[in-house]
C-alpha cells in the first residue's frame, strides 16, 4: 500500500521563528489550522503549495555543521528561485547564512537557516 506524505519535519529550537523563515522564503501560512496537528509553542506549520513543513522543537537541538561528516546534515532541502540575488538576501536578512558562496559557478549556493538546517538555492546568476 503505498503511503501519502504528510509534512516533512525540522527540529529546532525555535519552532515559530523557523516557520517563519521558510515563510518568508517560500510563501504560505504559519500555523494554518488544520485537524492534523496542534500548533502550539513546541510545534508550528508552514502549509505552502500543497506541501506542509513541520518545526518541532527540540530543547538539546544541535545543528548539522556543514560540510564536517562528524555532524551530518542527514537531509536538506533544495528550493529552486526565479531571482538568486533576491533570494541571497531575503535569506540573510531574516536569520539565515551563506554557507558556500558557489565560487566555481555549479548554479546553487549553500545555507544554513537560523536552528543550523543546510539548503541550497538553485538558480542563475
């Protein structure tokens, strides 16, 4: 029986500031009421296109340090943007950072959003 995907999950020790984030990042409704969860300090929601992303927290939570193999990032997220220079700075200036510049011009860049999370964003110069 195949399964239906519900949310992908984060956590992170500031579930509201990092729905937020992606909000800013992506679009879509914080904490959209919805019969599934509850949204409360310890667990907000992004709906955006279809697609739910959960932000648990997480009291001890401690980041992947990208690249190091001693802290792996397990997983991230890839966003693919109309305007890479705008979405630099969006990224910036609400909390996240510049992880890998993509000096060598491969067509994304690497980030960290504020609880430490890499993603990258994909798009041209």
């Amino acid at each position: 029986m195949p399964a239906t995907l519900q949310c992908i999950v984060l956590d992170c020790p500031e579930p509201l500031e990092l729905a937020r984030f992606y909000q800013a990042l992506l679009g879509g409704d914080v904490d959209r009421p919805d019969p599934r969860w509850r949204v409360d300090q310890d667990w907000s929601t992004l709906h955006v296109n279809g697609l739910v992303l959960g932000f648990q927290r997480v009291f001890d939570h401690r980041p992947p340090h990208w690249p190091d193999p001693a802290h792996p990032q397990q997983f991230h997220l890839d966003f693919e943007v109309d305007d890479l220079r705008e979405s630099h700075h969006q990224v910036l200036v609400h909390g996240g950072r510049l992880l890998d510049p993509d000096l060598g011009g491969r067509g994304w860049r690497v980030y960290a959003d504020p609880a430490g999370h890499p993603f990258c964003l994909l798009g041209d110069y």
